[in-house]
C-alpha cells in the first residue's frame, strides 16, 4: 500500500504534463482559506473574550465611584462623583491595544456605543435595608451581646414575673371593687327593706311602744295605741248613751199614751221649768272614735300592703346584688388559683447574671405575694349566712304584715261592739312589738344590720390605707406627667423649627416614591390614670425584654436596623438636656443633634422626640421599680394595699431614675442589680422594639439626605453597561460570514469587521 502511494507522489512530481501544477494549486488555495479562517475565528475569539472583560471592568469600575461621605459616615454604598459614561469610556479604552505604525495589532477592537443604565437606588427601602443588613450581620449580634444583653440579663425573668403579680393584683383590685360595690348596694337594698315598714307604720304604729295599760277618753283616733286605750271609754259612753236614749223613748212612748186628744183650745203657755235631757250625750265622741278607728284600719291594712311589697322589691334587689357580688367573688377565686403558676420566661434569659446581678430570691417574693390574695375570696359560708339574714327579714316581714292585717280587721271590727278591750289591747300591743323587734333587727341601725356592717368593714380592713396610697400616687403620677411635659414644652426657634420641617419634607417624599402610608405619630404624653400608666409600663417592659431577647437568640432582623442607627445617627446627650432645662443645651433642637430620637418617634415639635424618649424611660424605670415596690412594700400585709404602695413607690423612684439621668448620666439598673445603665441603654433597647418600619427607614434616609445634602434617589446602587464592539477580518470575510451561519458566534460580519454586542450587570450587593 505504502508502494503504491509513493509511485503516485513520484508520478506526479516528476510529471511533465502540467497537472501538478494544477493540483498544487488548489490544495494551496484550500489550505491559505482554511489557515486564514482559522486565523480569524482565533482573532474572534480574543476579541470576544477581551470586550466582554472590558464590559465587565466597566460595570464594576462605574459602582467603584461611590460616594466616599456616604459610605464614611453611614456605611453605605451608592454611586456618587464621576460621570457613569466618563469611567466607562476611559475603562474601555484601557481594553483596546494602542495604534502603533509599526507593530502588527492582532486585534484592533473598536467602540461603535457604550451605555450604562444605573438603577436601584439607594432611596428605595428593599435597597436600603439590604445595605443595612450587609453591613450589621457580623457586627449587630456581637456588639448587643457583649455590649447591652449582659447589661440586663436576669431582669426579663423578673419582669414577667412582677407583671404577672402586678397584672394578677390588678385584676384582683378590679374584681374586688365590683365585689364590694355589689355588697354595697345588697346592703343599701337590705336597709331599705328593713325600714320599710317602720317608714310606711310611721304614725300609725307608736315607735318606740307606748304602754297600754290604763285608758283614754274617747276622740279622735290617731294610732293603735289611741284605738285600744280609747276603745273601754267609748264602748262605756256608747252604752250610757244608747241607756239614755232607750229611757227617752219609753218615756215619750208613755207620754203618748196619757195625753188627752187634741182640742181647739188655745195653745197652753210653756211651763216654767222645763222637762230634763235625757237623750245622748256623747255622739261626737263615739262618733270621733268610729271615725278614727275606721280611717285606722284602712290605712293600717294599706300601709302593710305597700311596706310588704316595699320589702320584696328590696329583698330581690339584695338577692341580684348578692349574686353580682358572688359572681365577683367567684372570678377572684380564679384569678387566686393562679397565683402558683409561674410566669412563662424565655429560655435566652435565664434568671442568674454572676457578680452585681439578682439572685433569684426576688421571683419568689413576688409568688409568695401572689398566693396571699386567696385570703380576700370570701368563703361560701358567708354566702349562705348572708341569705339566711335575708331569709329572716322576710319571715319577720311577713309575720309583721299578718299582724297589721288582722289588727286593722279587729279595728274594723270595733265601731258599735263591745267586750274587744282586751282584743284591742293585745293586739295592738303584739303589732307594736313587733314592730320595735323587726326595727331593732332588720332596720338601718339594727343589730343584724349593725353585723353585716361590722362583716364589711372586717373584709375591707386595709381600704382607707390603700385610698389615701391611691391618692398620692395620683399626685406623685401628676407631678411625673407635669415634669415630663416641661421638656416637650420648651420653646424652639424658628431656624430650629425650619431644619424639622426640611426634614418632614424628605421623609414625606421618600415614603410617597416608596408608595408607603404616613403613619401616625406617636404620643409623648403618659397614661392619664396612674393604674393605666403601670399597666402600659409593664406592657412595653415586656416588649422590650422579649426584643432584647430576640435579638439575643438572633431571631429579628429589627437588630441589625437598631443596632446601625445606634452606631450611625447621633443621639441626645443627657447634660445637654440638663442644660436645655436650664435655659442652655444650644442646638440641641436640631434634627442631627436627635437623630435617634427622631427615628424612633418621628415628632413635628423639635423638643417632642425627646420628651417621648424620656417619656419612655420613665415607663421603663416606672416598671422595674414598681417591680421592687412589690418586694419591699410587702410588709403592708393586704395584698392591694402593697400594690397600691408599690405604685406609690413606683412613681417616686422612676422621678428620681430621671432626674438622676439627668444629672449624673447614670442610673443603677435596680436595687436589687447594681449594674450601671446609660442614655444610649434605653435608646438602644426602644431601638430594638420599634426599629424596623417603613417610616423609621424613611426618617433615617431623610436624615442622610439632609445631612449629607444628598439625593439618595439619585445614589444608585446597581449598574447595567451595554456596549457594541467590532474587529477587522484579515482573511476572507465572506468565508466567516459563511461560518457564522453554522456556527452561535453571536455576533454578525459588517463589511469586514465582526460585531457583537455585550452587557455586564454589577451591585454592591
């Protein structure tokens, strides 16, 4: 085979027929074409490679301008300086080989567009907290571990604690009170019914009792006591008169009898002396006793009537109030049975904190506090005593009534009779009895009366004080809520005024471009009752410790956001605010001396944010020493005079927290901790709850704009570069056009130069 090959090579080497020639030249031809295309599909791919670096560098050399200030101060990135174009053209040029007339350029690359788009930027919040959360994630957790958390630890097993007792001792005052007000009226209601009938027998039956013994001469019958005394002169004048008037008759009928008949003699003249009286001589007396003792017995009958129905009316009144008042009894008794409960703490906050914190004796304090409030559940016993009191009224009510009922039928009765003396007398002197003993019983000051009374002001031993505790921590509450308005109430100028309002106008444009709701604005003013005022104190206690301990056990990304504004925007040092109240502390009421302050509650009024910042503090410090007031006011022994004391001591000591803040710049975190806490402490902590809405980021970028003067709408943090590139083919551009078509070069042949198109996209995240 190998033979064979090489006596055709020989042949047509050494032909003379001119075909070699021939031959030679076509292999030639195809072997210059493909050497030429390959030659150029190498050229081609440098070029690619090259432009698409050189779009690449572009991009990133584009975002490399930054604005040096912003990132200095605020730790983000967004571009700021150079022109886009300017660097992307002067980058593209460094990626293009220089023309030199003696050197051979293997790829003379050619720039026909080049555009950068910028976008992202730097005003929108998606983009700003993302440069937020890139620039806190190492720093945030480590700083608010070491530097806050060890600060409070073992306080927010504490506090849960102390809200638990304090919220449990509230509902306990408020179930007590509806209790007590219940019985109150139960007893107002028993009152009633025991005087209704000494009110409605007043004047008909003798009160206190008269004595019945002698008599009284027949008249006008006032009373049962008249009717019975009256009735033995009465029936006596009745009888002589009804004597009298018989003997007039038989002698009038006898004088009929011998008188001669009638003539018409002259009328005889009168004698002398004149025929004696014997007809009535007592009718106006028994008259006036009929009349009396008529009228008495109807109004006896009636006035029974109306006193029994008195009675019942009151008696289920007192019988509704009593079950009002069992039924709080019975939601105390519920609310006591959870006093053993412990309160829930999250695992992150364990109670022990090592040199200077709390020892954990406190906590039980507060369950030792707790369980006393079982002794104010009235037992069931004095429920049923209490009805049976009730029960005994009515009896003695409806024996009352039977008496006045049957007495005013004997009175009715007595009119024309005789014999019923001793009738009258016992009754009226059994009416009247029992009267005297239902009054002494069951009235206003009886003794069954008289010993729920006395069972009432057993039960609520400890009121007064409590009162009178109540009333000075309204007081005390006054004077905090008067102090604390001092700061919102200093006066700004109007350049001070003007700055706030600058940046009302930036943060207001931000969240309109950001399509985000003005929210409202927060309140800087306390609760106005002391009671609500501990309630929303130990709320947000909670909040804040449950913050902390988010940020601790790394669950919210609220810390990364309170932990870069503590670390970038400024806040109000205490001795300025001293100053301030001291007629100093120049330009603190400007946004950029507040800026924390300003993030946090958003206020119009240049002294208003801090006012609330202290405001909140106040709430703060008004829960942990509430907390301790607890502990140390339980010595008072009721459990609601020690929480109406610890608020008293509450108040106090939450003033002094401030005034100490104030003054020195440092406060011990509790009596029972000995750990100093500082300004920035709380701002960090209100920080940390409240530092992750979309109005806080607007009022941070609102403070970079004005601060910097800078538009961060402008400060684009992304860059899309586009640009279209070309080289020259050197061999056969119709050949690569050819090729092109079965190959993805993407790219296109112009002429003699091959063309394509590249982008680069580039963040700073």
């Amino acid at each position: 085979m190998s033979g064979m090959l090489g006596s055709i090579y020989r042949r047509l080497v050494r032909g003379s027929s001119g075909t070699v020639t021939i031959y030679l030249a076509a292999v030639m031809a195809g072997m210059i074409f493909l050497t030429g295309t390959l030659i150029d599909f190498g050229r081609i791919a440098a070029f690619r490679n090259q432009a698409e670096l050189a779009v690449k560098a572009g991009s990133r050399a584009v975002l490399s301008a930054y604005d040096p200030l912003l990132y200095q101060r605020y730790g983000l990135f967004g571009t700021g300086g150079s022109t886009s174009e300017a660097l992307l053209s002067e980058v593209l040029a460094g990626h293009t080989e220089t023309e030199d007339a003696d050197a051979l350029r293997l790829l003379d690359t050619e720039w026909s567009e080049a555009e950068v788009l910028e976008s992202r930027p730097l005003a929108a919040h998606g983009i700003f907290r993302r440069q937020v959360l890139e620039e806190m994630k190492y720093k945030a957790p480590i700083d608010l571990t070491i530097d806050l958390a060890s600060r409070f630890r073992g306080l927010p097993a504490l506090m849960k604690e102390a809200r638990k007792t304090s919220d449990l001792l509230e509902d306990m005052r408020t179930a007590y009170e509806k209790r007590e007000k219940a019985l109150d009226r139960a007893l107002r209601r028993q009152k009633e019914a025991g005087d209704s009938f000494a009110g409605s027998l007043r004047g008909l039956v003798p009160q206190p009792p008269t004595s019945l013994t002698g008599s009284k001469q027949a008249g006008d019958v006032r009373d049962t006591a008249d009717a019975a005394l009256m009735y033995g002169d009465y029936a006596a004048k009745r009888a002589e008169d009804a004597a009298r008037a018989e003997a007039r008759r038989l002698r009038e009928a006898e004088s009929a009898q011998h008188s001669p008949a009638p003539t018409a003699s002259p009328r005889p003249r009168p004698s002398p002396t004149p025929e004696p009286d014997d007809g009535p001589r007592y009718g106006a007396q028994i008259a006036a006793y009929e009349q009396g003792v008529q009228r008495l017995s109807g109004q006896l009958s009636a006035k029974a009537s109306q006193a029994s129905a008195a009675m019942e009316e009151a008696l289920a009144a007192a019988l509704r109030d009593i079950e009002e008042a069992g039924s709080a009894n019975r939601e105390m008794a519920r609310i006591a049975e959870t006093a053993e409960t412990a309160a829930q703490t999250p695992a992150e906050w364990p109670a022990e904190t090592g040199a200077g914190g709390f020892d954990g004796g406190e906590a039980g304090s507060l369950r030792e506090l707790r369980r006393t409030t079982a002794d104010m559940v009235l037992t069931d016993a004095y429920w049923t005593r209490y009805r049976d009191e009730l029960a005994g009224l009515r009896e003695s009510g409806g024996e009352l009534k039977a008496a006045a009922t049957s007495f005013a039928g004997t009175l009715g009765a007595a009119p024309g009779s005789s014999g019923m003396d001793g009738a009258l007398r016992q009754g009226a002197e059994r009416l009247q009895s029992l009267l005297s003993v239902f009054s002494g019983r069951y009235g206003a000051s009886g003794s069954v009366t008289a010993g729920r009374i006395d069972a009432l002001r057993s039960q609520r031993a400890g009121d007064e004080e409590r009162k009178a505790l109540e009333e000075r921590s309204r007081s005390a509450w006054s004077g905090a809520a008067a102090f604390l308005g001092t700061l919102s109430g200093l006066r700004s100028s109007p350049e001070e005024r003007q700055a706030f309002d600058r940046v009302r106008g930036l943060y207001e444009r931000n969240l309109s471009w950001n399509k985000v709701q003005v929210e409202a604005a927060a309140s800087a003013r306390l609760p106005v009752d002391a009671s609500e005022g501990r309630k929303a104190a130990f709320s947000s206690a909670d909040g804040w410790m449950d913050a902390l301990g988010d940020g601790v056990g790394g669950l919210r990304d609220a810390v990364y956001f309170a932990e870069y504004s503590y670390a970038r925007f400024t806040m109000a040092e205490p001795s300025a605010v001293r100053s301030m109240l001291n007629g100093g502390g120049a330009g603190l009421l400007m946004p950029h001396a507040q800026e924390n302050e300003y993030i946090l509650y958003g206020l119009g009024n240049p002294a208003a944010n801090i006012s609330a910042a202290y405001g909140e503090i106040f709430s703060l410090r008004l829960a942990v020493r509430t907390m301790e007031g607890l502990i140390e006011c339980r010595s008072y022994g009721h459990p609601l005079v020690v929480l109406a004391a610890a608020a008293l001591y509450g108040i106090s000591e939450a003033v002094k927290d401030i005034q100490g803040l104030l003054d020195k710049g440092v406060i011990p975190l509790s009596k029972y901790a000995k750990i100093d806490t500082y300004y920035k402490d709380y701002i960090r902590l209100f920080l940390l709850l409240h530092g992750g809405s979309d109005a806080q980021t607007a009022r941070r970028i609102a403070l970079i704009e004005d601060g910097l003067d800078v538009d961060l709408q402008e400060a684009y943090t992304y860059a899309s570069v586009r640009g279209v590139s070309s080289i020259r083919l050197w061999f056969l551009p119709g050949a690569a056009r050819l090729a092109g078509k079965t190959a993805s070069w993407k790219g296109t042949v112009k002429g003699s130069r091959y063309e394509a198109t590249y982008a680069a996209n580039y963040g700073y995240q």
